[in-house]
C-alpha cells in the first residue's frame, strides 16, 4: 500500500460521528486563529507591506497545472531523495520558523521531534525558543538557520555550536539586511510582545554572554541578527569557518545563484520567506525555473514558499526543485496539537502528494519533470 492510500485510511478510520478531523490549509488556519490571541497569529499570518507577495505566492500555483497521464502502472511509488549524503523517504523538511513557544510550549523541541520520527530535515531558526543543544536531543535531522548580522564573533559561535550539536548543515538567510515592513504586526504591537520568545540560542551562547551580558534587548539581538552592510565578504567569512554545506535561503535571482555556488554554496532554496519580507516581490515559483535552468546539477536547488498541499509540491518539483519546505501550515498543527499536531501536517500533505504523483500517472520523483505541467 503506498503512502497515501495508507495514510487515507488512518485518517477515514479515525474519523467519528463526533470527531472532524482537520485536513486542510484552511482548516488548520482557521483553528489556530480560533486558539491564538491576534498578536500570535499575526506573527504567524501575515506579511510584509499589504501581503500581496503572499498572494503572488498563491497565484503563482494556480498558473500551472498538472498534465495527466493514462495507461501507467503506479502501485509501487518511490517517493525518496538522496540530498547531502543522507536519503530521505520524502522530499519535504520543514522551513524555519523563529520563536515557536509562542504557538506551543514545546515549540522547535516539538516540531524537531516530528520530523525525527518521519526522517525529514528540520531547519532550526536562529532565533527560535530553545537552543540548538535543547533541539539536538530530538535526534532529528537538524540544519540551522542563521542571520549574518554585524557581529561574527556571534556568528562564529552559533556555527561552531551547530557543528558540535550534531547540526548537518547551515542555512544562511542573506537577502534580509534589515526587518521588513510589517503593517499588521506593527499595528498590534507585536515586535517587543514576541521579544523573549526569541532568545534561546543567545542566553545560551558563551559569546554572547561575554559581549552582551545581561543588557539583551531587541535593539541588541537585532544588532546580532541584521546588517544593511551585508556583502560577499560577509558569504566568505561563513564559509571560511564550517566545512558543513552551507544552502543559501531567499535566493530569487539567477545571477546570485550563480553568484553564491562561485564562492562555494552547497545549496539553494529559492524561496521569499513567505511573503514574509519584501512585499512586492516575485512569486518563488517564478523565480524557481531560470535559477535550476543556470545552475543545472552543480548544486541542489531547493525550495519554499506558498507550499499548502500536494499539488503544490507537485508543482515546485516538475519545475526543478529536489526538496520543497513548508513553513505556515506545520506552524498550525504545532499550534494545535504540539508534536502530534505537525506530524499530522506532514502525514497529511505527503499523503496528498503521494496520490497526485499516482494519479498523474507517475511513480517516481526523477519523472517530475516540466512537461509534466502546463502553464495557463
């Protein structure tokens, strides 16, 4: 029985005359706003400026649709990638996401431990809850996510703990030099609400507590975390100090991904955080083509953004991606049933791919490919 036909019938036996299970994106949202108070959510929800790279995201996926085929034995699919050395059963991790106790009070310990019993990557946030040594008990395959700010001592300190943690890989996030425009989470006060729910990897780090000792304030971890003076040497620096694959998250532009595997780049996640940071911004579906078109095999490219079912990984896969990430809809299922919560996220949207990869007639990943879909 493959995946999602497994996972179908766990979820129909389940199901009860007084039980709705939640299945979708919507549904999912909808509960957590229901749980969350509107600060909460809104960190959760909304996007930079008007939202309307959000919505770019979104419609980006309708634009393509999927080209079936008849006639093909599908009853054994494959649905594993080899990435890094490590083979995982799916191409799906999870994207990072900061300060994750606000939704859950296990936070990233909870969503690390999801995806370390389903074998997929977790990317931790720099500035999550708990600390990389707290997250690493999981046992998960853990990446981190970091910020290069002003300060490399910091920076030299969070990589080097990330190597000794058992961290597999670092992933820079360098096209945000500064915080983006957040109108809705400006208008609810919600930047010195969150504050403290961001701290575990600083109050933890010896460097930290050297430079900055108790004098931790936004002002402070900002400093620590952006940098409107980002250029190459600050790339350089970070690969002159890991040996661990450096993957570069919010990479839209081709000339950049070109760029970064110049300087030594392991990886490549095109993705616009979300709509998180630059309202106005090209859909990261659109950008996906002509970056795996320049890159070719040198470097895997990867992806995240707008993810919110199947047909969505479908998608970001026949235009190239290896892996696809997704960010809101786990943050939910954290939000509503901790570690159950996002394992039940994850299930649920590999199930759906599983069965669209069947129903379009294929069986295998190495069959995605462009000709697979159709653009409107």
């Amino acid at each position: 029985m493959n995946f999602g036909t497994f996972i179908q019938a766990a979820r129909i036996r389940e199901c009860d005359h007084a039980r709705r299970l939640l299945i979708t994106f919507e549904q999912w949202e909808q509960e957590a706003r229901r749980l969350l108070d509107a600060r909460s959510f809104s960190y959760a929800a909304s996007g930079a400026g008007e939202g309307s790279t959000i919505w770019a995201n979104q419609e980006s996926f309708q634009r393509w649709r999927i080209v079936p085929r008849i006639l093909r034995d599908v009853a054994d699919r494959d649905l594993s990638v080899k990435l890094f050395g490590q083979t995982f059963p799916f191409p799906i991790g999870l994207a990072p996401i900061g300060r994750q106790a606000m939704f859950h009070v296990q936070g990233e310990v909870a969503s690390a431990r999801a995806t370390a019993i389903l074998g997929i990557p977790f990317i931790q946030s720099m500035v999550s809850t708990y600390s990389l040594e707290e997250v690493a008990v999981s046992q998960a395959c853990r990446w981190f996510h970091l910020f290069i700010g002003h300060d490399r001592d910091v920076l030299k300190s969070m990589v080097l703990r990330a190597e000794r943690a058992g961290f597999s890989a670092i992933v820079p996030t360098l096209d945000r030099p500064e915080e983006g425009w957040r109108a809705q989470n400006l208008s609810l006060c919600v930047s010195p609400f969150m504050f403290h729910y961001g701290l575990g990897n600083f109050i933890s780090d010896p460097i930290v507590r050297q430079k900055y000792g108790h004098s931790l304030t936004p002002q402070t971890i900002q400093y620590m975390t952006t940098n409107p003076h980002i250029s190459v040497e600050d790339f350089r620096y970070l690969r002159s100090i890991t040996e661990l694959p450096i993957i570069v998250k919010g990479v839209l532009h081709s000339e950049d991904a070109k760029m970064l595997i110049n300087y030594g780049a392991d990886g490549i996640i095109v993705s616009n955080h979300g709509g998180r940071h630059l309202d106005g911004a090209i859909a990261a579906l659109e950008a996906l083509p002509s970056i795996v078109n320049v890159v070719g095999e040198r470097v895997p490219v990867m992806f995240d953004s707008g993810i919110r079912c199947g047909a969505d990984i479908f998608k970001a896969l026949a235009l190239g991606a290896k892996m696809v990430f997704i960010g809101r809809p786990y943050l939910y299922g954290l939000t509503i049933a901790g570690e159950t919560g996002v394992r039940h996220v994850i299930e649920n949207i590999v199930a759906d791919f599983d069965l669209n990869l069947g129903m379009a007639g294929l069986k295998k990943l190495s069959e995605l490919l462009p000709g697979t879909l159709s653009k409107q």
